[in-house]
C-alpha cells in the first residue's frame, strides 16, 4: 500500500463511499492494537466470517498484518463450520455484530472466543472491534515477512479439504506480479464481484489494486441484476471473475 496516496481511495462502497489511504493505514495500526489488547497477534489464527462488502475488505487487510487470518464462507452450514474451526485450531472468531447464524453457534459449542464487528457508518470499512480479553501469551505488533498471513483450504477433492498457509512475503509477491502483469496504475477502479472468503477476490482484486496504488469497489457480491448499474454508477476501469 506504499504506493497509495494519503488521500487517495482505495476501498469504495457499492454507494461511491471512500475510504482513504491514510484512513485505512490508521486503521491498520489501530486494529492491530486492540487486538493486541485482547490478547491475539502474530501466529494466532483468527477465523472471519463476514459477508462481501468494504469491511470483509477491510478486515482482511488489518488482521492479516498483526494476526493470521482464516475468512470462511458465511454460507456454511454447521458441520461445516465446526470441521473449519476445529481444523484451523482458531483461537477467535470474528463476525458481525448481532449475527446469530451457524457460525456463532459453532464457535459457541466449541468454546472459541467470539469478537463483534461494529462497522462505522461514516466511512466504508471502518469498524469497531468488541470482544472479551483471551488468555495467553501474545506476540504483538505488525507481522514480519515470514508470519503466516493468510489461511485457506483445499476444496476437498482427495476427501479432506486441506490447510494452506500463505506468508506475508507470499501475499506481497502475487499481489505485485498481478498489478504488474496487468498493469495496474494508481488511478485504476476494480470492481470486485467475487467473494472475499476466496483467493482470487482477497488477492487479484484487493490486494493487487492496493498494490498499485489504486482502489477497489467491493460489493456484495455478483448480481446480474445490478452488475451494469455499478459499473455505469462507478466507472471501473476493470474488473475479475
């Protein structure tokens, strides 16, 4: 995000809401310290469940640079969810304020903290994290090179979905190589319709346009019924899918 402009966007709403460079690298620092504060930081796995949207965006960025994060399809059924916690070996879960779906009642039956998500409405992706204080040591600060960032699993073709662990170094390296190869400048708008629980929305669209510079418009997801009128409303210069 080095190449971001204090006051430059880089990730808008479906609305043409902004938040800022300088607004989202404040709130990088301010995240990691309240999860500092109740007691998670590097090398602890931090399961998400968020729907599409500015803050799912946002909390990627911010817990993968103090944590390691582990988004989870908010559409999972119970067993589902109970089978990704356990295997993750997640010490949080973080969802929506108010949620009250399987995901709560996983983490509930398996004793895994939950921490609230309280978006602020002035500004997409801005949030409040509320949660009580768990136990143990914590490393804290930004994560270095090597520190995990990023966990996801295998859709399960040879029976069991497996973990893979992505690095810091990793992110940066494929998010650069993206906004080179596809040229991305500072003054490009991605449209993202894909879900962020998935390598290719987090990555080809998030990240590599925050690599660049540039910004990201992150809607809830693909709507055939809408698609064109984001992109007339929005004025994208490209999007993935």
């Amino acid at each position: 995000m080095a190449s971001g402009q204090e006051t430059s966007p880089a990730i808008i709403s479906a609305e043409d809401k902004v938040l800022t460079y300088g607004s989202l690298l404040r709130h990088i620092e301010s995240c990691i310290t309240r999860l500092n504060e109740l007691g998670l930081g590097r090398h602890d796995r931090v399961a998400v469940v968020l729907p599409n949207g500015p803050v799912m965006a946002s909390a990627f960025v911010t817990i993968a640079s103090g944590a390691t994060i582990a988004p989870l399809n908010p559409a999972y059924r119970y067993d589902e969810f109970e089978f990704y916690l356990k295997d993750l070996g997640a010490r949080a879960v973080v969802l929506m304020q108010g949620e009250d779906g399987e995901a709560r009642r996983a983490a509930q039956d398996l004793s895994i903290p939950i921490l609230e998500v309280c978006p602020v409405s002035h500004s997409p992706g801005l949030f409040q994290l509320d949660g009580e204080g768990i136990s143990g040591d914590v490393t804290e600060g930004f994560s270095e090179a090597d520190d995990v960032a990023l966990i996801l699993h295998t859709s399960g073709t040879t029976s069991r979905p497996k973990i893979v662990p992505l690095t810091q170094a990793n992110l940066c390296v494929s998010a650069e190589n993206i906004a080179a190869t596809l040229q991305l400048k500072n003054d490009d708008l991605c449209l993202n319709v894909m879900p962020l629980f998935h390598i290719h929305g987090l990555i080809a669209a998030v990240l590599s346009s925050l690599a660049a510079g540039g910004s990201v418009a992150c809607t809830s997801g693909f709507n055939a019924l809408n698609f064109f009128s984001l992109v007339s409303a929005l004025k994208p210069s490209w999007y993935t899918a």
